[in-house]
C-alpha cells in the first residue's frame, strides 16, 4: 500500500538557440547536440559542475550538475534531471571518482536539490521542455545557463533562450479589452531597440542613461453620467500597441521582467493581470512506495502530460490522482 502521495507541478517554455557561423541546424539539433555531449562517456568531469556566480563577489556558489539527460530511443523526448549543490555540502568530489556516481550515492542525497525535466525535440518549432518547480532546486534560468555554458566551452551553439510558456491568450485579450486602468512594466535598457510600442523610452535611454527602468502608469475610473467608467483611449492605445508587440514574436515577453495591468472587459468586470505569473502549469500526484515515487510510473505520467498539452495547448490543472 501506498504511505502517502506527493504533488508534482511543472511549467512548460521553448528553447532558442542558433548555430555559430558557418554552421547550420535547428534548435532542436542544436539542443540536442549538447545533450549527446554532455552523455559522452569521455565528457571531462571536471566541467560538469559549474558554478552560476562564479564572477560575483562575495556571492556564496550556485553549484549546477547535469546527472543525466536520457533520450528515448526516437530522438524526440529527452528525460533529465539536473541537481543544485547546497551551500553547505561537504566536498563531494574529489576531483578523480566519478562526480554523477558520488551525487547518485544515498549518503549524498541530502545535500542536493533535484529538478526533472523533460525536453520534446521538434522538427518545425523551437524544442519545447517541461520542467518541475522546485523552489529549492534548479529554476529554469539555471538550465539556460548551464545548457549555455556547454554549448560555449565546446562551441555547439549560441544565443541560447528560453521562453515561458503563459496561459494568456493575446488576441483575446486585445478583442475582449475595453478600458485601461493601470500598467506596470519593468525593462532593461539592453531590449530598448525592441521596444517599438514605446520608442519614448529609447530616447529617455538616450538622455538619461538608465540600466532599467520601471514604468507605472496610472489612468483615471471618471464614471459618466450613466455610471459607466468614461473611456482611457490613449491607455487604451498604449495597451493595444504593447500587445501587439507581444504577438509579433513570443520572445518579446523574455525581454520584461515585470509586467501587470488592470483592465476592463466589460461594464462591470475590472481585471488585474500579472503576466509574467501568469504560467501554463500541470500539476500531477504521485504515490509513494517506501518513501518514494516508483521511476516508470513518473516518467509514464510525465510524457502522457507532455503528449497532451503539445496536441492541445491546454494542460490537465486538476491534480491527476
């Protein structure tokens, strides 16, 4: 029997990367080359554990390990696991055995986060992966780096993103919006050429010099003479652009890291919307046997998950028992 179940959440985003000059091949063979390396039975071991703040001082280790990255056996579905080095581990390697085997190892389980992942190769798209949310653990922008990482040292790829997948559906929104009420956005002045919603803010760049900036606008709830709130057009109009710049291309939405409004849909409806909250999420449960989940059971759900929401774009967010 049983002893208890534990609940998985995952996230879902697409990975971008593009060849170095004079090479060719898609994100997904490009990704894809990377995991084949780091599965290399020769790959050295003193580069598999990289350290994300390596160049900040007085910053204490993010110490990152890639323990494994098995591809199925028709190339399309990479299962992984990548583990975060508590700060207060004792040395787990001493630079000769085998540093997976040394993490794998019972005794040395405690002093390491895991985060699964699951990665679908596509022919005609960006690779997408669905990875847990462990809040101890290795975020998804820890995978980018490290997956970065190796693609440098080895010169495999560049340019390397990964964009979150969100439950907003823009064109419904824009179709649905009927007054603006507030938005909040923060930016880095390194995506201000991008931002062609807002080209004001390229020329307070310009003048001012700013690293980032963030933006809260507030627009007047004047009610008329009917009791319905009088319109904010040229809120409405900022609104609309910066929509508009999001469906020009998903990766616009990686350029903000902060990005709220507070809208109207209809006469009585007022909305707050955090966008980048705003996640795709799945949520599955999981019964332990002897204090743990059953390896195939966990990696059969993951990939059913994983099938359905590529079919349908919707994920199961009811705890699946």
């Amino acid at each position: 029997m049983p002893d208890l179940n534990i609940d998985f959440e995952f996230n879902f985003a697409s990975i971008s990367l593009k060849p170095y000059s004079g090479s060719k091949g898609s994100s997904s063979y490009l990704l894809k080359s990377i995991i084949n390396k780091l599965n290399d039975t020769d790959f050295p071991n003193d580069k598999r554990i990289i350290n994300r703040y390596k160049n900040r001082k007085k910053s204490p280790k993010r110490e990152l390990v890639i323990i494994s990255n098995r591809i199925g056996e028709k190339g399309t579905r990479c299962f992984g696991r990548i583990a975060l080095i508590k700060n207060k581990a004792p040395l787990l390697w001493n630079g000769k055995d085998d540093i997976i085997e040394e993490i794998e190892k019972e005794t040395n389980k405690q002093f390491i986060e895991i985060t699964n992942y699951s990665i679908h190769f596509c022919d005609d798209a960006d690779p997408v992966i669905m990875f847990e949310f462990n809040s101890e653990g290795p975020r998804l922008s820890d995978i980018e780096f490290y997956i970065r990482q190796i693609a440098i040292e080895f010169k495999l790829a560049k340019n390397i993103e990964t964009i979150l997948h969100l439950k907003t559906n823009y064109d419904k929104l824009d179709s649905e919006l009927t007054n603006v009420f507030g938005v909040t956005v923060k930016v880095n002045a390194a995506y201000t050429y991008k931002f062609d919603w807002f080209k004001a803010l390229k020329n307070l760049n310009d003048d001012s010099g700013f690293k980032d900036v963030r933006l809260e606008m507030f627009f007047k709830r004047k009610k008329d003479i009917r009791g319905n709130y009088e319109k904010n057009i040229k809120g409405l109009d900022f609104a609309r652009n910066l929509l508009s710049w999001l469906k020009k291309d998903k990766k616009n939405i990686s350029h903000l890291e902060d990005l709220k409004m507070t809208y109207q849909i209809s006469d009585d409806e007022v909305i707050d919307m955090d966008f980048l909250n705003n996640k795709v999420i799945s949520l599955l449960n999981f019964p332990l046997i002897d204090g743990k989940v059953k390896t195939t059971d966990f990696h059969f759900a993951i990939g059913q998950e994983f099938n359905y929401y590529l079919k349908t774009g919707i994920t199961n967010n009811e705890l699946i028992k």
